[in-house]
C-alpha cells in the first residue's frame, strides 16, 4: 500500500538537492494531566512484593511463563517512586524529505549535515528523539518515567524539556560544572532524520564525527543522578549512550544501578557491532552491559552478530549463559515478530500485520512495553504480544516523538487480531535440538492439543485478559493488574 506524506517547501537546498521537510502531525496522549496513581503499581513508593501467584498463562502468573522468579525479582527492585530512567541520548530529531540519503564518505556527510545545519526548518518540523521516544511510549501506557541526560541551554533544549513535561515525563539534568556553556559540546544534540522516496532512512548527528563522546567533559555521576537512578525500578541504556558518555561514566553507571536495585535493560542497537571492535574501554563497557544487564534486546543480526549463531533462540541461550545477571534476551525480528528466552522457557509471538508508514521509533516502543510487562510481571507471552502491538501501532504513524502509539491505538490493533503468522519460519526455528524446558507459542486460532514442549496460547484468551484492564486505565487512571 503506498502512502503520501504530506510536505512543505523548504528554502533549505545542499549540494543541489532541495530539502523539503516532513510534516509531522502531532498525536498527544491526555497524561500532563492525570491524578496520582492509587493502583498496587502505580501508586507513589508502593513496593511490588504484593503480587498473588496464579496459574500458568493467565494474566497474573508468575510461573516459568511469566517474570524470572515473581515475587522474588519484585522485592529485590525495594521501594522506588519512578518505574523507568532513561539514560542519555536526549536530542531533537529534525525530519526531511530528501531525494537521496546522504554519501556514506565521513568527509560528505558532515559537509551535507553542516548545510542543513545552516538554514534549520520550523518549529513544526522538530521532534523529541532518542529515548525521548521510550519515555513518551512508555507514559503512554501509564508508566512513571524519568529522563536523565544533557540538554542545552538554547531552543531545542527548552522545546525538548517542554515536550517532556507536557507528556507527564521527569527530566534530571546530567550536567557538571563548566565554564563554556555557550560552546558547542554544551548544545542538545540535533539528529537529522532523512527520508528517501523509498522510505529508508539516514541519521546525521555531531556525534558522528567525533572520536571523543559528544558530552566528554562530563566525568562522574552527579548526586541527583544517583538519587533519579536509586528511586527507579528499571534504568533503561543503549548503545548510543557511547556517542555522549565516556565508556568509564557508563560502566560506573551500570554499577551503581545494580549496587541500588535497579534492574538495566540494554538495547546495543546498531552501535553493538562497532563497539565490540571498537576501543579496549569501549569493549570492556560493552561487554560489562552485555554480561550484567537484566534484560539484553537486541534485533535477530544484531544477536548473529554477537554470537555468530544464526538462529535467534541458540543465539540468546548463548547470551544468557554468558551473562552474570541476564534474565531476559528479547530479539526482535521486525514484520516476523519477537522472541523472549529465559533460563527455562522461551515464548514467541508473531507481529501484528500493519500498513508500516514510518519505522523510527518502532523499537524504542516496543522496549516501553516490554519494560510495563517486566514490571507488572505479565506472562511472557503477554509481555511480548503487548510490545508487538505497541511497535507496530507507532508504524502506523509518522516519525517518533510525539506521534509514537497511543493507548486507544493500541488497543484498536490487540482488537483486529490480525497476526502476520508464519508457520514455516516457527517450524524452522524449533526444528533444531533447542534445550529448552517450554516453548510457548501465540497464535491467532486455539490449536488442539500440546506436546511435552510447545504450549500454544490463542491471542483471542489473551486480548479478553488485556483489554479489560487496558480499557479500565484508559478511563479511571488505574489499571489493577494484580
């Protein structure tokens, strides 16, 4: 199905291309304006030991099918009034149109990015990036949130922390004393998002062309970081966390998170490849938040990549014995769907089928579900049908930011019910000497029947289960999972 967008001319032209900016409609969920939370989960401080044990595969279970050891893993996490901290990597996408994506020579493409740089387009053209972008999806779905990054001083700071608020988000700054504020280093990073006719997508950022991170000058954890980092539940970090922070501030970070409690999930991203060849402190950090991550999300190449094992299941098993702390591996595998792999069990879930318009944005909003099951310890298979639907309702849409999947569309898609099932792929995939104890399967239709290994579990029981609750949030504010 082709898709138009609509767009403005813009006076903006480089290297003989004229730009012409996307335009982005703005979708705001009602949260700058709800009450105090008074749901087990949702209330301010309350500890989450209080959830009940049921069966295995209904909404509450805590057995192998759900969270790693339920109650337990909930009381480690003590009592914290923010349910995730992002860390880093709080920018200003600027979105274009461009009738090619720009040259892959370093020299060009800073050349390319400085001639946008000099003619910027309208406020309306601006969006929140980054993990901005996790922070909103995950507000969206009634999760406390917290950005902890850098922002400057200038505009686009103050059009980023007013994005935030409005969208019911904290922001702690990440800053240190200094001198220069008016110099570049100190300025909110500005990442370029270019289109092509064909709808893929360039980023170009200062980041890119610097061997020192962007924020060097920042050398230790302030002490209302540590207090943002101490009162989360879940401190969320990706690889492009290495483009602002020294590799030495991340590692003590991950660190102190766990010395605190706080579960970390790592997403490496597209960086993962050129940090596990990159520096010796830049691969010493990388594997320190490989082995000590709670949870590790990573797409099916990105898991080859660290493994070099093409299936994406012996490729997680492979992770999680290699890891220290490692409870969860996600993979994602786009139109396919996503796979989660504990010690005991593994569940996979195919993707909802969509129109995909825009693909920025769809993963940082599938970590915001992924983070609301962790937290409200969902089944497995709940946690990842909710994350499918959460990453694909957002490429239904335009850009990230702001226009990342709303509740009332999310809900819309568990509806439609409409799964983009391939039985050969799955077949494939287990086909193979797996030692796994369960293998859970979500499927459109109730199948007849298990074997000692594969229980499937039909989307129908698990949207009546959702729903309910989802919709009781929607409309009260408080969503009693438990």
């Amino acid at each position: 199905m082709n898709h138009q967008f609509i767009a403005l001319k813009s006076p903006i032209e480089c290297n003989g291309f004229p730009q012409n900016p996307r335009l982005i409609q703005a979708i705001f969920a009602p949260v700058s304006h709800r009450k105090p939370r008074s749901s087990i989960f949702n209330s301010k401080g309350v500890e989450l030991s209080a959830l009940k044990h049921h069966s295995s595969h209904s909404l509450n279970s805590s057995s192998g099918s759900s969270s790693i050891d339920g109650g337990k893993r909930l009381r480690s996490l003590g009592v914290k009034e923010i349910d995730v901290a992002t860390l880093g990597n709080l920018c200003v996408d600027i979105v274009l149109n461009v009738p090619e994506l720009p040259p892959d020579s370093v020299k060009e493409r800073k050349a390319y990015m400085e001639c946008l740089s000099q003619s910027p387009p309208d406020t309306k053209f601006w969006e929140a990036g980054g993990n901005c972008n996790v922070a909103i999806a995950a507000a969206r779905l009634g999760v406390r949130c917290t950005t902890i990054g850098h922002v400057g001083s200038e505009v686009y700071g103050h059009f980023l922390i007013d994005v935030l608020r409005d969208g019911g988000i904290g922001i702690v700054a990440m800053d240190e004393e200094h001198n220069a504020e008016s110099s570049a280093e100190y300025e909110t990073l500005l990442c370029w998002v270019l289109v092509d006719p064909l709808q893929r997508h360039g980023f170009c950022s200062r980041a890119d062309f610097s061997k020192e991170p962007a924020f060097s000058w920042m050398t230790k954890l302030s002490s209302k970081v540590k207090m943002a980092i101490k009162n989360s539940k879940i401190l969320f970090c990706n690889g492009y966390g290495f483009d602002e922070l020294a590799p030495s501030l991340l590692t003590s970070t991950l660190h102190y998170a766990v010395e605190v409690g706080t579960s970390v999930f790592f997403d490496p991203g597209p960086r993962g490849k050129s940090l596990s060849s990159g520096t010796p402190e830049e691969q010493n950090a990388f594997g320190q938040f490989l082995r000590m991550s709670d949870v590790l999300l990573l797409t099916s190449e990105e898991a080859e990549s660290l493994t070099g094992i093409r299936n994406p299941v012996l490729a997680g098993q492979d992770l999680l014995r290699k890891g220290s702390r490692t409870k969860w591996i996600i993979v994602k595998m786009g139109a396919i769907g996503s796979i989660l792999i504990s010690a005991s069990s593994v569940s996979c879930a195919p993707a909802f089928k969509v129109n995909v318009v825009d693909t920025v944005g769809c993963g940082d909003s599938f970590v915001a579900a992924i983070a609301f099951g962790f937290l409200h310890n969902l089944p497995m298979i709940y946690t990842l049908t909710l994350a499918n639907a959460v990453g694909a309702a957002t490429a239904m849409g335009c850009g990230a930011g702001r226009n990342v999947a709303t509740l009332k569309q999310v809900m819309e898609l568990m509806k439609a019910a409409n799964l983009n099932e391939d039985d050969k792929f799955w077949d494939e995939l287990v086909g193979e000497n797996l030692d796994i104890q369960e293998i859970t399967f979500l499927s459109r239709m109730v199948v007849n029947g298990n074997n000692n290994r594969i229980n499937h579990v039909s989307l129908q029981n698990v949207v009546s289960e959702m729903l309910p609750k989802l919709e009781a949030w929607q409309v009260t504010g408080a969503v009693p999972l438990c």
